[in-house]
C-alpha cells in the first residue's frame, strides 16, 4: 500500500515515514546543539585569563563598574539608542561590552562626565570589523555624524 502524493520519499510503511521523521528531528537537534556549542566554546573562551592575569570579561566588569559614577542619563540614553539594532536576547551583552569599551575610553582620557563624543567613539571601536557595514548604516539612518571617527572603523 503506497501513500499516493508527489513526495517520493513517503513510502508504503508507516514504519518508513516515523524513520524518515526520527532521522530529520536527529539531524535538526544535533545542528541546535552545535550551534549552541559554539556560542558557550566562544564564551569560554573569553572566561579564560590572558597574560595579565584577567579575562576579557574581568576587564569588561572593571571598565564599567569604573566608569559607572561618569554615566549621565543622557548618555545612558545614547548608548540605549546604539544597541537599538542588536537582537533582543544579545542585546544586554553587547550593551555591556560597549558600555566597558566607552567607560575605559572615558577612563583613559580623564574625562569627568561619559558624552556622547565618548559613545560613538567605543560603539565603533567595540563593533567588530564584519559589522562595519551595518554600522554605518545605523549611523546614517540616526544622522549621527561619524565622520572624524573613520579611523576607527577597522
């Protein structure tokens, strides 16, 4: 007894379609899983110290709870502004690795208040080289003038 439709594969037995569907949720999951696999090997990788003795993630911990005092609400509000364009469930985490970038560039420059010169200088410096594309085009569709940081933009 054959299923008749235009799906070759479907064959007579029901044994052979729930084989065929065990097969397709094994391959599915273990794709899920190397995908999640990737991203913990990533975050571990970056749990582990340098030659300083610190993580990358230490390093972020320090910059903004250093520069946390230099936040105005203005300023929060920027930054709130620039991680606009990230995905919701990664969007804490870019906005805490761009707030420690823009608190140590703050930091470095003795300033005594986080602007907005400040905030557009360590959202570029913080973006990765494959998203360049996407963050000029953010920039240009806000109006924010980038042009002085183009030296940034790896």
């Amino acid at each position: 007894m054959f299923i008749r439709s235009g799906l070759g594969w479907l064959s007579a037995s029901p044994s052979s379609l729930f084989m065929n569907t065990i097969a397709f949720w094994t391959f599915l999951l273990l794709g899920c899983m190397c995908i999640g696999g990737y991203f913990m090997f990533r975050k571990f990788l970056k749990v582990l110290p340098k030659a300083d003795g610190k993580s990358k993630l230490d390093w972020q911990n320090y910059w903004v709870e250093r520069s946390r005092p230099l936040w105005s609400d203005e300023s929060k509000a920027f930054l709130d502004q620039l991680v606009q364009p990230v995905p919701g469930p990664f969007r804490d985490i870019a906005k805490h690795s761009i707030a420690a970038e823009i608190g140590r560039i703050a930091i470095e420059s003795s300033a005594t208040e986080v602007t907005r010169d400040h905030c557009i200088r360590g959202y570029i410096s913080a973006t990765p080289r494959r998203d360049s594309r996407f963050l000029i085009q953010f920039l240009e569709k806000n109006h924010i003038d980038y042009s002085p940081y183009r030296h940034l933009m790896k």
